[in-house]
C-alpha cells in the first residue's frame, strides 16, 4: 500500500500534543499506573509510554479512541469551515464505531460536493494519486494528521476534542 508520510504543522502538533496531554492527566487523576492503562487497552507498558511522550507523532484516530475509550473518554472530531454534506455512508460507519473511517467518508463526500478531483487534492497534499485513493477507499486507518492537511486543503480545520463519558 502506498504511503501517505505526513509532516506535522504546528497546528498540527498543538491539536496531538493537547489530546495526548489530556489522556496522560485524565489517566493520572483516575489513579491509574502506565501499567493499568496498558492492561486495559492490550497493550504494552511502553506503548502506552510512548504515546504518552508524544510518539508516534501522527497516532491514529483508532489508537486515540481505544486509549480514550479506557478512560471513559470521548474523541469527537468536527471540521470546521467546511460545508455540511448529507452523506449516509459516513453516518453508517459512524453508528458502527468506525470513527475514523467515517471522518475520511466524510472528507470524502465534501470533496465531491466542492468539484475537487482526487489528482486535486494529491497536487496539494503532494501525495501520490494512489495514496488519495487508499485514504478516500479507507484501505487504513486515517492517522490524526492526514485528516488535518485534508481539512486544510479545502479550507477548513479539524476540531479535536475529548468528552466525558
């Protein structure tokens, strides 16, 4: 599968750093241990070490929303600045639990409604046409990033935001 490698911006990396900085202290005020949240994820001690020191430095939707999960927390997404489009499949993924998954359905039919071609948005993002494709098609789950830089190049923003459960 091609790779869709994404450099972080600062706002970027403002966006990852406060989610995971709200993790790590929701997880501290629970009184749970590094080892506590790695047993209630199925993890590793030391994958939840490095999340927690900002590695990867493009974690996915599904990672942050399992760590989440655990802490009875919420990851809710929205994109601003960008038109509201009607679009079933999105809403379906989103029922099942496939958050990410229905973001890029989302980003998806947006694209579609602005008239922007696939090669359009591979020029921006100086991805390779066969990477657009992977993202649009969900062949993976998004990393945070990706959806950022695609919100950006139809003149919107990815909002982060954790919610209590």
């Amino acid at each position: 599968m091609p790779t869709t490698a994404v450099t972080l911006n600062r706002d970027d990396m403002f966006v990852r750093n406060r989610l995971v900085d709200e993790l790590s202290s929701r997880r501290t005020a629970l009184g749970y241990s590094q080892r506590d949240m790695a047993d209630a994820v199925g993890v590793t001690r030391n994958s939840v070490m490095t999340l927690e020191r900002r590695r990867p430095a493009n974690p996915r939707v599904a990672t942050l929303t399992t760590y989440g999960q655990a802490l009875r927390l919420e990851l809710t997404i929205a994109f601003a600045g960008l038109p509201v489009v009607s679009c079933p499949y999105a809403d379906l993924l989103f029922a099942g639990g496939f958050l990410g998954e229905s973001l890029v359905a989302r980003l998806r039919a947006t694209r579609t409604h602005m008239g922007v071609t696939r090669q359009g948005i591979a020029d921006s993002h100086g991805w390779q046409m066969q990477a657009v494709a992977a993202f649009e098609n969900s062949a993976g789950m998004p990393m945070l990033a990706q959806l950022q830089r695609y919100a950006r190049v139809h003149g919107g923003r990815l909002d982060a935001r954790w919610l209590t459960c």
